[in-house]
C-alpha cells in the first residue's frame, strides 16, 4: 500500500475507506472532508484511520443476533474515538486483516 503523498490524497483515501465501510450512509460532506483533512495536520497515519474503520465496523456486525439493531453512521467523526484507541494500540497487524476477511464474509452472506 503506497502512502499518500499529498493532503488531497490522504482526504480520497480515507473517504473512500468510509464509504466502503458496512453501516455508514456512504455520504462524504463537507464536515468528513475537513476531519479527514485535520488528521492530515495531526500526522495520524492512514493505517492507523484504516485500522479504526475496520475495527468500528467489526464490533458494530459482529455482535449477538438479539441485540438491537443500530443506526446507520453518518460522520467521519463517529469514527474518531476507535482512531484515538487504535494509534495506541500494539496490536499485531495481522489481526486487522482477519477483522476485513470477517467483514468480507459477512457481507457475502447477506
């Protein structure tokens, strides 16, 4: 995976990896772009943004059948507390990509 080289590549590629997510609107405002672009300034490494989006997306499919249904994400900004745990997080990477091969599968049995 080649690291983006500008701000404006940064901003597509975490839009892009939002609106991939299963249970966002898919929807990029205004708001998204100008987080997305302050994350930029922060220095938090796309990784670490694509790792969140992941993670958030596996605790919100992944859980017991009763429980209640939740409501479609909206914003960028949901996201941000998992983006401030996974920058501190020493997980070994391997375990984000069985997290996207659970998301694929469970996306294919819909």
């Amino acid at each position: 995976m080649e690291h983006p080289r500008t701000q404006e590549e940064y901003v597509q590629r975490i839009v892009a990896a939002y609106r991939a997510m299963p249970g966002t609107t898919g929807t990029i405002r205004r708001p998204d772009r100008l987080l997305a672009a302050q994350l930029y300034e922060r220095g938090v490494p796309l990784l670490v943004i694509e790792n969140a989006l992941v993670l958030a997306a596996a605790r919100r499919l992944l859980r017991p059948a009763e429980s209640p249904p939740l409501n479609t994400v909206r914003s960028l900004a949901y996201f941000l507390p998992v983006i401030e745990e996974v920058s501190s997080l020493r997980v070994n990477p391997e375990y984000f990509q069985y997290l996207r091969q659970k998301i694929a599968r469970h996306a294919s049995a819909r």
